[in-house]
C-alpha cells in the first residue's frame, strides 16, 4: 500500500507502512469482541509511537474505521 496524504505520496517510510499493515491485518483477523479490544491497543499503541514522528492522519482515520467495522462483524 502507498502511504498518501491529500492525494500526495508520502515519502517512502517502510517502518511505518509495515506496522500500519501489520495492525490493519491484525484488525482483519479478528473474530470476536474481545480480540478485537486487544487490537484496539495496538492502533493506541501505534498512534503515540509515531505521533512522536509525524503520521498522515488519514492512517488514523483508517485504522478507526477499520476497527468500526470490525466491530460490527463481530457482533453479527
């Protein structure tokens, strides 16, 4: 996946797109409420890591929607 922002490429940062990845993939494989808390953690968790450096807010608005219907999955 690209990283953008405002329809521009970031610049290439493989640390952040492959932990990006790794806690969308962990959001998708979620089954049920509880796993999906600890999966919560991890978007927590990678917000504070690299808000430190600067991140697109679009990964954020991402991963929260991706965590939104998960959740929704799960329930069902």
């Amino acid at each position: 996946m690209s990283l953008t922002h405002n329809n521009k490429v970031m610049p290439h940062n493989p640390q952040l797109e492959n932990s990006y990845n790794k806690v969308i993939i962990t959001i998708k494989s979620c089954k049920t409420i509880t796993q999906l808390e600890g999966a919560n953690r991890m978007v927590k968790n990678f917000k504070t890591l690299y808000r430190k450096v600067g991140y697109p807010k679009v990964l954020s608005y991402s991963l929260e929607n991706a965590i939104q219907k998960q959740h929704t999955i799960c329930q069902l």
